[in-house]
C-alpha cells in the first residue's frame, strides 16, 4: 500500500508516519528528514538547500522528485510507503504518478490531515525531537514520560529545528495553501482522498487513519 499524508506543517503527519512505521511495517519518505539529513552531510543537494528551507520557502521540484526516486528504489517491491510532506507542488505530484508508474506501483490512499491554521503556530514552536532516534515530542502536548529523557531510546539529547520559529511558520503555510493545497482536486478526481480530524487527539487519529486503511483491505 502506499499512501500519502497531506497537510500544512504542524498537521500531525510526521507523528502519524512514524506510528504506521510501527505499527504495519510501512517505511516513511518524508522529503524533509531526507534534506535535513542533506543540509547536515552537507552534500550538493544539502548546500543548494539550506538557505532555501531556512527561508521556509520550497527547494525545487527536481531535487525532491529526485531523492524520492532514489529512496524508492531501494525499496522491496512489497515494501508499503508513506509519503510525507511530498508532493507538494502540481509538478511534483505528476513527477510522482510517473515515479510510482515506473516502479509498477499504484496510490491508494491520500490522507488530508485537516487542521485549525492558529493552532499549528503553537505545535510547531513547541515541538522537538529526540536527537538520538527522532522520536517527536511536544512541550504540552506530548512531553517525554520521564523527564529529560526519550520514551523510545532512554537518550537525553533533544533538538529543535531552526525553522520552526513563528515567522518561517507563516511562510510555510503561505506555501502549503499556495501550492500544496491546490494538488488535492487530483486526487479527488480518482476517489482516494480521505479526511481526517487532525486536530482531535493524536491517539484519535491513528484510529481513524487505520479505519481508512483496514476499509481498503480486501
Ligand atoms: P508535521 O510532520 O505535519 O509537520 P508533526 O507530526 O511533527 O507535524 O507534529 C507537530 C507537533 O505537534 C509535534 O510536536 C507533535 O508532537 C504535535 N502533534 C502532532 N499531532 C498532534 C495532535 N493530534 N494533537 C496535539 N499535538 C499534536
Ligand atoms: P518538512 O519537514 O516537511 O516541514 O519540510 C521542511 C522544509 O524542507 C520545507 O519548508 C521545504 O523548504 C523543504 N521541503 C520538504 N519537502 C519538500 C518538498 N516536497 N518540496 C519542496 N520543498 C520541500
């Protein structure tokens, strides 16, 4: 199965990835870790991108469609994906259809993660990760249990992203609803979308995304 979660940044659509990650065996392709990861090696792709992400502004349709290509390939053909923060241009979203074409597998599901704007604000400049294995925690919506240390590997390092401050926010969704919402009537042309409450409990949607992946089982 390979699914993507749509949404403006705070949606929810990393924490929800990274729980179908544990609980199907689905592998997360979330451009921005992968141009994070980039920006800190410091490859080609990495130097052309950082100030560009910094900006809160989008790196370009060829370099993304290119690293989702690449993972893809070293994917099982079995191997179910979920696709997080891509596509988010009509480019994009075409370079994907081709993509997925070419490696003879189809999209079942797009999954629109649907969200208050004002309340992203407080989710992104609250959030953090651990800086060990990732796991993403929130200072009042989801604080580690013990205090100062990872739920998922007991680690005591944690980091924020430099671009989640309050006014690369407002850029970020500038870009989503200019163009990253505008691809959603593709995909409502096929009948795959599904939306889903996401500013309801994060335990309430893991339920209603698995509801909208166990109604497509045969
Ligand atoms: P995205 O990947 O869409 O940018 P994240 O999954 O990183 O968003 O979520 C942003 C922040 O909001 C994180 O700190 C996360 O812990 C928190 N969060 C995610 N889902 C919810 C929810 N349903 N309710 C409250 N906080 C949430
Ligand atoms: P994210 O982790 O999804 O919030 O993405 C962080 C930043 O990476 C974005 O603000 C963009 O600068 C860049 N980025 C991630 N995915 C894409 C994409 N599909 N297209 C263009 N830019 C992207």
């Amino acid at each position: 199965m390979n699914i993507i979660l749509l949404g403006p940044p705070g949606a929810g659509k990393g924490t929800q990835a990274s729980r179908l990650v544990e609980s199907r065996g689905m592998v997360q392709l979330s451009t921005g870790d992968m141009l994070r990861a980039a920006v800190k090696a410091q490859t080609p792709i990495g130097l052309k991108a950082k100030a560009v992400m910094e900006a809160g502004e989008l790196v370009s349709d060829e370099i993304v469609s290119g690293i989702i290509g690449e993972a893809l390939d070293g994917l099982g053909a079995g191997t179910g994906v979920i696709f997080d923060g891509y596509p988010r241009t009509e480019a994009q979203a075409h370079s994907l259809d081709a993509i997925l074409a070419d490696r003879g597998r189809t999209l079942d599901h797009v999954i629109e993660l649907d969200v208050d704007e004002d309340a992203l604000v407080e989710r992104i400049t609250g959030r953090f990760t651990c800086a060990s294995c990732g796991e993403g925690y929130h200072d009042s919506f989801k604080q580690p249990k013990v205090e100062g240390e990872c739920d998922k590997c007991h680690g005591h390092e944690f980091k924020r992203r430099p671009d989640d401050n309050e006014e690369t926010v407002r850029t970020r969704m500038a870009e989503y609803r200019a163009k990253t919402a505008p691809i959603l009537p593709i995909y409502e042309a096929r009948g795959i979308v599904s939306r889903v409450d996401g500013m309801a409990d994060m335990d309430d949607v893991t339920a209603a995304i698995a509801a909208i992946l166990d109604s497509s089982k045969s």
